[in-house]
C-alpha cells in the first residue's frame, strides 16, 4: 500500500516548481523559438511562391514574345520568297527574250551567209564549168 507523508508532498511541491521553472527557462523559449522559425519559413515559402509566380509569368510573356516574333519573321520570310520569285520569273523572262533574239540574229545571219555562200558557190560552179567545157571541147565558149 502506498503511503502518503511528507516526501511525497515535498516531492509534489518540488516537481511542480521544476515544472514551473523549466516551462519559465526552457519550454516557452524553446516553442518562441519553434513558432519564429516556423514565420520564418511560412514567409519563406510565400516569398518562393511570389518568385514562381513571377518567374512563370516572366516565362508565359517571353513565350508569347518568341511566338510572336517567330509568326512575324514567318510572315516576312513569305513576303521575301514571294518577291524573289517574282524577281527570279522577271529575270528568267528577260533571259528567255534576250536568248529568243539572239537566236533569232544568228539564225538571220546564218541565213544571209548561207545566201551568200550559195550565190558564190553557184558563181564558182559556172565558171567551173565554163573552165572543164572548155578543156573538153579545147576552145573557149
């Protein structure tokens, strides 16, 4: 059985003064402590969570930015095909009639030469004949 004198109650006032003195000097400081850095890493965190925010923000526009940019220099790289071509078909077409001249000048000078040597060649021919006539028959026509 348990006996109940004066130990027990010095003992119980004793406790509770230690109680007393170590809530005083070690529990409250330790849970000031404890609740401080648990502010500390709630504002952390809601100072990380502000700078994400920020940052997928900052991404979202530069994506934009870079679509934008991208359609835009797309555009202009369609409207520069489109000006070469146009270009490209001019010069070609210029090529196409410079050539179509200049055959057309040889074919004309071609011609005139062939006029011409045809024209000395029929007057070389008769003299020829005239020349291998006169050889056979041995007298001048």
């Amino acid at each position: 059985m348990i006996n109940i004198d004066l130990a027990i109650l010095i003992q119980l006032v004793n406790f509770l003064v230690l109680m007393f003195i170590l809530n005083v000097f070690l529990y409250k400081p330790i849970r000031k402590v404890l609740a401080e850095r648990q502010g500390r890493i709630a504002e952390a965190k809601g100072r990380a969570e502000d700078v994400d925010r920020d940052v997928q923000g900052k991404m979202a526009e530069y994506e934009a930015r870079l679509k934008a940019m991208k359609s835009g220099a797309a555009d202009e790289r369609g409207v520069l095909v489109k000006e070469a071509q146009v270009e490209e078909a001019a010069i070609l077409e210029a090529a196409r009639k410079e050539a179509s001249e200049t055959l057309a000048a040889i074919k004309t000078r071609v011609a005139k030469e062939s006029a011409d040597a045809r024209v000395l060649l029929q007057e070389q021919a008769k003299a020829l004949s005239v020349d291998i006539c006169e050889k056979v028959l041995g007298r001048s026509l």
